[in-house]
C-alpha cells in the first residue's frame, strides 16, 4: 500500500479565510510514490484522528513565525528585519501544536522545507537568524531574490555534512538548490544536528538525532523534483515502512 503523507496547508486572511498549498509540495509527494493528504488547522481531538491514519508528514515554506516564537520581542528593530509578512495566526498556531504532535509520534517520518525546517528547529527550542542581509551583510551568497516566489527562484550551492544523513541520500557532498529564504536556523533546537551549510556559513539542513528520518532543508526541493528527487523518494520509504505508523 502507498503511504498516505499529510502536508500542512498555508491559511489566508479573508473573508473568507482560505487554506492553500503550492501544487509542487503535493505532486512531488505523488511523484514519489506517496499519496498526498493537505491537514488544514482543526481541534486536538480531530488531530489526534488524523495523525493515527498517516505514515508521514511534510511541512511546506511560507511566511515567517512571529520571532516570540523563539524568543526574540518583535520591536520596531525586529520588525524592519522583517521584510515579509508573519504567517497567519491560525497556520501558526496549528503548525506548532502539528510538529509537536508529530515529533511525540516516535516512529513518524518528517520533512520540513524551508520555514517547515525553522519551524522544527523554533519547536524544539532552537532559535532563527531574523535576516539574514543584516546578519551577514558581506555574505556573497544570494539567498533569495526581492520577489523569489513570483518572478523565479535564485540557486546556490550546498554542502552537505559527510557523515550526516542527507549526504547519503544525495550521495554527494556539494549540490546546487533553488532557494527563496530571508531567515535561517542560527542556535539548532534540542538534539537536531548541523547536515548542511551554504558557503557563508548559512545553515541549510539539520537532522534530529535518534529519528529514521526528521529532516529539515532550508532550501525548496520541490521547485527542482529531478535535482531533489532522492530527498522526496527515502522520505516516502521511510513512510512506508512498517515501523512508521505503528498499524
């Protein structure tokens, strides 16, 4: 049987709100062999239902989490940092109560791409890089463009930890990635390791110790399928392994 994944949804202000996600996240979980489930915000109770029928979930990129979050006031400082809008409260909201629910899931295969990896990272008491133009403003590195998401992706280059994870799936050390990111994971949350940084430094994956598969990637997988398939396709086996659903 095809793992049934759950991906998170972006929520839009309305009226009436909206629940969203870019096709790319779904058709690359197809793509993989996994059957693709969108999870919108909803009760605990309604959750817990959810979590027990998927084998895996992946959490898509999106606008920033409010830096309380992590610590950090969101002052007039902070917010010049800010150069996008925060994600919805109610996406926020459920993101947080989702990955902590899914992390409690011991067996549970997931994969965080861009502000899904920050998410995880924030979860597990790591903190973000608020900007990353005024933290590294020498940086020769490219990150993302004024207007990434409409008017095209920018790529650089990655390299990868050699004994980590995501270096055996990728089975090199240096890989060139489509990216769109102003934040970054500066201190890593509890037990989540360092697996790739760009070449200012910039840390671009981490991976929880002790996990089959927890992985976060700060770049976008999904707009290079081809480029990224072998991330997408050892996250759906992981899901559809026997250990991870636990039925």
């Amino acid at each position: 049987m095809k793992p049934v994944i759950g991906i998170n949804v972006d929520v839009t202000a309305g009226p009436p709100e909206e629940a969203r996600v870019q096709a790319l996240y779904f058709d690359a979980v197809r793509l993989s062999g996994g059957v693709p489930l969108l999870v919108p915000p909803m009760p605990d109770e309604d959750l817990k239902i959810a979590l027990e029928r998927l084998d895996g979930l992946m959490f898509i990129g999106g606008y920033d989490y409010c830096p309380s979050k992590y610590g950090e006031a969101l002052d007039e400082e902070t917010k010049k940092k800010l150069n996008v809008e925060l994600a919805h409260e109610r996406r926020q909201d459920f993101d947080f109560k989702l990955i902590r629910m899914a992390l409690e899931k011991q067996s549970m295969p997931i994969l965080g791409i861009c502000a899904g990896a920050q998410l995880l990272n924030v979860e597990l008491g790591g903190t973000l890089i608020t900007d990353i133009i005024h933290e590294l403003p020498d940086s020769n590195v490219l990150h993302a463009s004024k207007n990434g998401w409409q008017d095209g992706f920018k790529r650089h280059e990655v390299v990868l930890e050699e004994k980590s994870a995501i270096a055996k799936i990728y089975k090199k050390l240096r890989i060139d990635v489509p990216t769109s990111h102003h934040q970054a994971v500066e201190k890593p949350g509890r037990g989540l390791s360092i697996a790739a940084r760009a070449d200012d430094g910039i840390v671009e994956a981490v991976e929880l110790e002790g996990r089959k598969f927890v992985i976060g990637v700060q770049w976008h997988p999904e707009r290079d399928f081809e480029g990224n398939r072998s991330l997408f396709e050892t996250f759906v086996q992981h899901c559809s392994a026997p250990v991870a659903h636990g039925r």
